[in-house]
C-alpha cells in the first residue's frame, strides 16, 4: 500500500473517530450554544494534527507485545493530546476485527488494563476521548501499550500516533 494511500484511510478513521464522538454525545451536542468568551478555553473536540510515530509488523504468534506512544509537548503553552493506537489490516484483507487482538495499557501502578478497540473501514484504533489530557510545556507523554494477537491468521500493521487539539 501507498503511503499516500495508507495516510489517506488514517485520515479518514480520525474523522470517523471524531464524529462518532459526537455522536455520542447525544443531547449535549443539541445544547444551546455559549457565548464565544465562555468557550474560549474549552479543548477542541476534533483533532487539528497528528503525529505518527514508528509503525511494527502485528506478529500472530500468541505472545503479548509492548508498544510505547512517546510524545514531548516543545511548545511552550499547554498542549491537549491523544495517545493512539491503530493496527491496520492488509488492503488485500483479511480485514481485522476487534476479538483478533487484545490491547492493554499499563497504568501508573504497573498494572495492565484492558483497552476496547473499535473498527472502522478494516482498521482497529483505541479511543481518543478517553485518552485525552493536557500536556503542559516541556512535558513528555509516554504511554505503554500492550498488543496481543489472539487469531494466527492476522496479519496487519501497528501504527502508534498522538493526536493533537
């Protein structure tokens, strides 16, 4: 796959990511809408860029496998980011679902959690909602996932990223 091509269907998982979000909001979303001052320092519900880190083989051999998502906010002003994981399934299929793997988070006590995927046009992706929080000048982010393959038939690619409103 192209790497025009394989942007392009990130692209368009973010956006359905982002509109199933508010969708989820149901009635909040239909809420009257405040003045522009009192919104002003509320976060952006739609990501403005991404950042993709370095992408891995999704290896089907049973085994628990750590990915870790670093990202360091330069800027100096606070920064409202994302950690995500995306593992893409091969354009000529099969098409991967959610009970082919298993993706955990190690928590800050060490202990592993488990974290729900979805699926959207043959890629499975974590939640951005959830995984929001700020990130204040000069700060790194470093989150550390673990990916496990439970069908040994997948075949894909693990694409780590952050989001960034």
């Amino acid at each position: 796959m192209s790497k025009s091509t394989r942007r392009l269907k990130i692209a368009f998982v973010s956006v359905a990511v982002a509109l199933a979000g508010l969708a989820a909001a149901g009635p909040a979303a239909a809420a009257p809408a405040r003045p522009a001052a009192a919104t002003a320092h509320q976060q952006s519900a739609v990501p403005v860029d991404f950042v993709d880190l370095p992408t891995t083989a999704l290896v089907a051999d049973g085994e628990r496998h750590e990915v870790t998502v670093t990202y360091r906010n330069d800027s100096s002003a606070d920064r409202t980011v994302a950690p995500q994981l995306l593992v893409e399934s091969p354009d000529a299929g099969p098409f991967l679902t959610p009970s082919d793997v298993v993706v955990e988070q190690r928590t800050a006590h060490g202990c592993w959690r488990p974290v729900q995927t979805a699926s959207q046009t043959g890629t499975l992706f974590t939640d951005l909602t959830t995984a929001q929080r700020t990130l204040h000048a000069g700060e790194t982010l470093t989150r550390v996932y673990r990916v496990t393959v439970t069908n040994p038939d997948a075949r894909g690619t693990v694409l780590p990223r952050v989001a960034l409103y």
